[in-house]
C-alpha cells in the first residue's frame, strides 16, 4: 500500500487508528474479550514490563512471585522492573497456598514450554486474597485452547501472535481486567506505541484468516484431537517418558527417550521423519508441538520413528543414510 499511496497522507493518523482497533478486535476474538481492554504490545516482554511498572509501588518491602514455567524474557523484564521499583522477586518451585500481605504482583503462565497446563482460577484467587495481581500468559494456549479471558480469574493476561495464531514476531496482545482502572487501558496504549502499519496489518490478516476462514472452533477442536493423539501415541512406547499428563496438557509435548541424549535422538529423527523439534539437553528433552494444519498420518511417523528409537540404543539402532542437499545456481542447460 506504500507503495501506491506513499507512507504519509492527510489521512495517515485516522488509517493507523483504525489498523490498530481491526487488530485488537481480532485478538479480542481470541481472547474471548472487548477489544477496548486490549492493548498491542511490543512483544510479551514489554507486555510484563508495562504491568510491572503499574503494579509496583516505589520503595521496598513488595514482592513478586515467579511461579514455574515462566517464559525467561518475561521474568526478566519483570526482574529489570522490580530491581527499579525495590522490590523483592521470588521464583518459587510451586504454586504457593498463601500469600503474605507484601505480594504485590503473580506470575504464570497458562501452558508453559513442556506442555503442561495449569488453571489460573485457584492461583488468582489466592493472589487475589493477598492483594495481589495475577498476570497471566497465554502465548502456548491462544489459538490452540478455548480462551475466555474473564472466566481465567487474571487482572492482566498477554498473548504473543507469532505462535499458534500465525501472526507476525514482536507483537503482543495484552487485555486488562475491567476491575482496574478505566483509564488504565489508554495509559498502557501510549507507553506502547507507536507501531507499525504493517505489523499491525499483518496480525490483522492472520488471525482473521483464523476467525474468518478457517474457523477458529474448527481449529481449536482439530489441534485438541492432534494434541490428545500425539500424547495417547508416545505415552505408550516404552522407554518414552512426557513430562506433561495427559489429562492437562497443551499442544506442545515434551518427552525423553530412555539411552538417548536429547541431541542424538533428534539427529536421528530427522533422518527419517521431517518433524521440526527443539531440544533441552540440560534437561534431555526433545520438545515438539501440532496445529491444525498437521495430518495424522504426520503424527503416525513421527511416533513410529519415536518407538524406533525407543526399542534401541544409540549403538544397536540400524543406521538410515542421510540426504545431503547441495544448494547452488542452477543452469538449465547443463541440468538439462
């Protein structure tokens, strides 16, 4: 478009208002909230950042809880803050019965990186009886589980685009709960923008493709079952432990391979699957994760490989020849 009209008009400050409001009524849609409480971030990072400069009062003696699972760049952000604001963050090992009066704000997160799902309702409530705000992160459940932001119990709950709702990197939707501060909302715009015509338009356009097109039910239902076979699937080899259970887990699964390294289980996967997975060899977990674009004859090899690997160790397992792809300028004559 700025190609065709240019990048400045008499018209540019009502066009990017109105890209910014197509946008938050999309995430809304996903978030099963009014697009007048979401705010477009830059990123979950300064989703948390944001939320932390409003919960945290000057001077010492607040607390912040960490609970498990909590994306790395969040707790940072929300560490940069209260090392500002002097107060006094707390990665805890489990989600606590209690909270003392100094609580000033909790963190977690919906579907953490390993699969597991954990509800917020019973964790806001105790936050909530400290005078705490709950600060939630959805970025591994929106688009793959039914979201309705109000029923979770969170004051705050964020969401990056660029996972499940095939939206663009660097942005994030951040909603408010209604028992905050009216004008609060319009606070956090400010300290968020500006953005950009084209990161605002692009998450316009993919999850309205999801809302739209593809139908977000339709999708939500179709990963549910993908997830729940994939599960099903690799909690019955032998030799393969998930980390998530299987009544409470999200789309991602995260397992190990008994006798195997995470690293070489993964080389070995992909001599004969294409499957894109992340591994964790501190913790020697080979993560993986389904949408509802995958097939399940997909998932069929996938397990099938896994079960392969499963059955053998590094040193007995029968050895697939790799394919090596040789890229370079191609000439049509000689490859003629």
């Amino acid at each position: 478009m700025e190609l065709r009209v240019g990048r400045f008009g008499p018209d540019r400050e009502e066009d990017l208002q109105q890209r910014e409001r197509e946008a938050a009524a999309v995430a809304g849609a996903v978030l099963g909230a009014s697009p007048e409480r979401i705010i477009l971030t830059h990123g979950a990072a300064e989703a948390a950042r944001l939320v932390a400069i409003e919960v945290l009062e000057s001077g010492a003696g607040q607390r912040v809880i960490l609970l498990p699972g909590v994306d790395r760049a969040i707790a940072g952000a929300v560490r940069d803050v209260a090392e500002v604001a002097g107060a006094v963050v707390d990665a805890v090992p489990e989600i606590p019965d209690v909270l003392d009066a100094t609580s000033a704000l909790v963190v977690m997160t919906h579907v953490d990186a390993d699969g597991r799902l954990t509800d917020p309702v019973p964790v806001a409530a105790t936050a909530h009886a400290a005078g705490a705000r709950l600060l939630l992160d959805v970025s591994y459940s929106a688009g793959t589980l039914p979201l309705d932001v109000e029923a979770l119990g969170a004051d705050f709950v964020m969401t990056e685009s660029h996972r499940w709702l095939l939206g663009p990197d660097a942005v994030a939707s951040l909603w408010v709960t209604p028992d905050l501060d009216r004008e609060l909302p319009e606070w956090l715009r400010q300290a968020s923008a500006p953005f950009a015509r084209s990161s605002m338009l692009a998450l316009a356009r993919s999850v309205g493709w999801l809302l739209m097109y593809v139908e977000l039910p339709w999708a939500l239902d179709r990963t549910a079952a993908l997830a729940d076979q994939l599960y099903e699937d690799l909690g019955a080899i032998e030799g393969v432990e998930l980390v998530a259970d299987h009544a409470a887990h999200g789309a991602i699964a995260a397992f190990r391979i008994s006798d195997w390294d995470a690293e070489a289980a993964a080389e070995e996967l992909g001599r004969s699957v294409f499957a894109i997975v992340e591994t964790d060899a501190e913790a020697e977990l080979i993560r993986v994760s389904v949408g509802a674009w995958n097939r399940e004859s997909e998932i069929d090899r996938f397990v099938a490989r896994v079960a392969e690997l499963a059955a053998h160790t590094p040193e007995s397992l029968p050895r697939r020849p790799s394919l090596t792809i040789l890229s370079g300028p191609i000439d049509p004559e000689e490859d003629a």
